[in-house]
C-alpha cells in the first residue's frame, strides 16, 4: 500500500471517529466523512467500500490488543507490582485516546456486530495476561490461583475505571492514580506469596 493511499486511510478514520464522536453514526454522512478528511468522498468508497466498513476497520485499528501484545513481548519484567502498573497504564492511556471510538460503538444499537467484533481485543488482553499470571505462578512469584479469574478480575477493575468516566461524570473524587495504586496494591498484596 503506498504512502498516500495510507494517509488517506489514517485521515478518513480519524475524521468518522471525529464526526461520529460528536453526530452519532447514523448523524454523518460519507460526503461530510470525506470533507472533512480533505478527499473526495469516491476515496472513500475506493478505500473502505462504505461507513461501516470504514469504522469497523478504525475499531480494529485503534483499539490495544496490537500495543498490549507488543507489551507484554517486550516490557514485562517478572514483577508483579511494576508489571501490573505497565500494564494498567498502558490500558488506561489506550482507553482513553480510544474513548471516541467507544462513544460510538456502545451509542448505536445497529452496531453490534462491530461490537462483537471488536471483542477479540479484550480476549487477546485475556490471553495475555493469563499467560502472565500462569507463568508467574511457575516462577514461584505468585500464589497457586486460577490465573484466568485474576487476570478477567483485573480487567473488569480496570473496565469499570474507564466506563465510570466515560461519559464525563465521575462518581468520584479518587484520582486514576490512586485508583491504580489501590487496586494495584491489593492484587500484589493478595497475589505474592
């Protein structure tokens, strides 16, 4: 694929994750998508064959399942504090550069299967860290547990963080970092042997 067929990829998807963010996805059109990407609406079509095509591939694309992996590849030290703040801030910072792409998504019911779709990335987040929970366990540093309900425990901790801020009403004066070092600090303290 060359430069500018990239570029002009980059461009439509930020600018329907834009659009979409602030109209819905039924409130936006291709032409508009297109104006505002500065293409014609015809590269568009040549790209992605249409909107939804279009945001499912944004989805697929800006979502963590690609960072997570390169994560855990390439920055796991065998520690489960330092281990589980990399892991919880790179989640946390995904999330949220990613929170347009969820207002949309989670706003429109005729995109569930987009939905569905985009699950594989919290799967592979699953994968992951049940590996790393399993292989800490064999390193002796971690208690003998169900590596599988650790890791999904953390996950849906981290999830609920992130959604209870969503839609820009926290129910709570408790900063991310502390949150993180609170919850962090339980599953060490719960975990290590």
């Amino acid at each position: 694929m060359n430069t500018l067929k990239s570029d002009n990829r980059s461009k439509l998807m930020l600018a329907a994750i834009d659009l979409m963010a602030e109209k819905g996805y039924k409130g936006v059109s291709t032409k508009e998508i297109a104006a505002a990407a500065g293409v014609s609406e015809m590269t568009l079509f040549r790209n992605f064959g249409s909107k939804l095509n279009l945001l499912e591939e944004a989805v697929d694309r800006y979502h963590y399942s690609i960072e997570m992996e390169k994560l855990f590849k390439e920055h796991i030290k065998w520690d489960l504090k330092a281990d589980l703040y990399t892991i919880c801030r790179m989640y946390h910072e995904i999330m949220q550069h990613n929170r347009k792409l969820f207002l949309i998504v989670l706003g429109d019911n005729e995109l569930v299967g987009i939905r569905e779709k985009a699950e594989r990335h919290p799967r592979k987040l699953l994968e992951l860290l049940t590996d790393y929970f399993n292989e800490m366990q064999r390193k002796n540093k971690m208690i003998s547990t169900d590596a599988e309900t650790q890791a999904i425990t953390f996950m849906w901790m981290n999830y609920g963080a992130f959604m209870s801020q969503l839609f820009g009403a926290s129910i709570t004066k408790v900063t991310q970092q502390n949150f993180m070092d609170s919850s962090i600090g339980l599953f060490v303290k719960a975990l290590t042997p």
